[in-house]
C-alpha cells in the first residue's frame, strides 16, 4: 500500500510514501499482497483484504485493520483452511473470505463494525466484523436458515437494503434494520419487491454436501507420482482438503415421467469458480423443458476455505 498527499496546485509536487505496517498478530505476519483499503469514518483506521505471498486466483483473503497512526497491523478475519464442520443453520457458517474488494461504505459510522459479503459453499451472504473483539457476526437473514443468496445492494447506519435470490425466487430487494450487537431484526423485513415463488418451471432445490472419501479401492490407491527431484524445489507444496463438496439439485414443476427426470448436469468454468445458488433464467428455461439440473461446485471451488482452493492448483 501507497500513501499520495496530493498537491492540489501542482500535481508534480505529489508526494508518494509507502505504507510500512507494523504486524501486531501472527496473521499479519502474513500479508503478501494487499488491495481494497477503506478508510473508518474518523480517518484514524484503515481496513483492507490481504492474501498470502503466493496468490492463487480467487483465493481466500484476510481482513486487516491498520491504526493509522502508529500503523500497527491486526487480522480481524483470518484465512479459513477448512470449513466449520458445524450442522444446523447454514447462514451462521464460514468458509473463509472470498471476496474481491470491500464496499465503499464497509465500515459503521462508528468504526465498531466492517460489513463484508462472501461465498459459503454455494450460498453468498453478508456478515461483518466486530474490528475490536474480531468477533464475526452472521446477521439475519430474510430468509433464515434457508438462505441462498443475500447481499446488501446500500446501507444506511443500521439499515440495509438487501437483495434476496435463490433458483426459484429471481431478485428480491427488502429492506432490513438490525441491532449490530446481536445481528437480529430491530423490526421485521420490509418487502420493496419481492418476487418470491415468481419461477414458473422450477418447483424446488437443495444444496447437497457430498463427501470426498474414495470408494472405488484400484482408485483410492492410485496415488500421484512423485515429481522429478529437479522440480521438486521450485514446485508448490501439494494440498489436500477432506471437506465436502456441494450439488445443488433444481427439480421442475412437471410430473415425472415414469422413469424420473432426465437431467443437465452443469459444472462450473473453474477451477476456482463458484456456481452460486442464485436465480438464472437458463435454468428455468431448461427446467420448462422437463429437464432436472444439477450444479457441481466441485474441489478447486471457490467458497470452501483455502486448502479445498489450493487443491487444484
């Protein structure tokens, strides 16, 4: 990161400083690149995204904060190696932050809080941080534990207007306030346009988690050969994940024929892409045609933490 003190007479009298962060926990150690800075209201923090030294493409990213006067550097999120293995709702897990760049207005008027949107498996919601007890707040959702994709489109101090998808509900905007404390509603959602049950030709979904053990024995002791000992030490480490993968399967509203659906299977343009859990018209059209689809986010996807990523690299 840079610093510009602009000259506003002569823009060749601009002077360029880089920033030397002090690292003040072991995450900060860490960074390698960094990209996205926001500013706190007040001017005296600095947020931005980090990723390691070596970054592959769509990585799992950090959340810094750097006190801009003495620039000491915290991870208030952390890179996520693996997802929580944690049943229940699936709008309180977290894979990791996969995210391109902060919003222009991340942080709270007060500098409590920095507001992200990022991938859970196939599912994209929004969170946020607590910068002074990096506690990682999953807010509700106007869907609840059946969220797909939630994403807040502005903000106004504690309200928010999100947007609200999933494969059989295009696009809905609500209008939404919380109590950053716990996350829950102050009051209850306001629909501005919602378009729930809107899908024609698609009845239902769900996002199924499929293991990766190996049951196939000729296949699981089928291992990779050792690489050539002069590559070996210009080569990356190898690494592995035993978290799941997910398919999302769309069943359309016509009767089954007698010997079940015929099926699209759908697999995304990877590796480290995601096929998110959202409304897409070629899905309905597909569906309108009697067909079944099935979306693969498969190892090497975006949104299951970093070493599930970094496996495909």
């Amino acid at each position: 990161l840079y610093h510009v003190q602009l000259n506003k007479e002569d823009a060749d009298k601009n002077v360029v400083t880089k920033i030397d962060l002090v690292p003040a926990d072991e995450g900060s150690k860490e960074i390698g690149t960094m990209r996205s800075p926001r500013f706190s209201a007040d001017g005296k923090q600095l947020a931005f995204l980090a990723t390691r030294d070596i970054a592959t493409h769509g990585t799992c990213s950090f959340l810094c904060v750097t006190d801009w006067a003495t620039k000491k550097t915290t991870a208030v999120i952390p890179i996520k190696n693996e997802p929580d293995a944690v049943a229940g709702d699936v709008g309180t897990r977290f894979n990791g932050l996969f995210i391109g760049s902060l919003g222009k207005r991340a942080w709270s008027p007060d500098g409590k809080y920095i507001y992200v949107v990022t991938q859970v498996g196939s599912r994209q919601v929004w969170k946020y941080v607590e910068v002074a007890t990096q506690r990682l707040v999953s807010p509700q959702y106007v869907e609840g534990g059946d969220v797909a994709i939630e994403s807040v489109l502005d903000r106004d101090g504690d309200s928010f207007l999100v947007s609200v998808s999933s494969p059989t509900r295009p696009p809905s905007v609500f209008l939404v306030q919380i109590n950053p404390v716990t996350g829950k509603y102050v009051y209850p959602p306001i629909a501005i346009e919602d378009q729930k049950d809107a899908s024609h030709y698609l009845k239902t979904w769900e996002v199924y988690s499929i293991p990766t053990s190996v049951s196939d024995v000729p296949a699981a002791s089928n291992k990779l050969p050792e690489p050539p000992a002069v590559l070996k030490e210009v080569l990356i480490p190898s690494v592995t994940s035993t978290s799941d993968y997910e398919a999302t399967v769309m069943l359309p509203s016509s009767e089954p024929p007698a010997n079940g659906y015929p099926v699209i299977l759908e697999l995304h343009g990877g590796p480290h892409g995601n096929s998110p859990v959202m409304y897409r018209s070629m899905c309905e059209f597909w569906a309108a045609l009697g067909f079944a689809i099935v979306t693969v986010n498969y190892r090497g996807s975006t949104g299951f933490g970093i070493k599930a990523l970094e496996s495909l690299v």
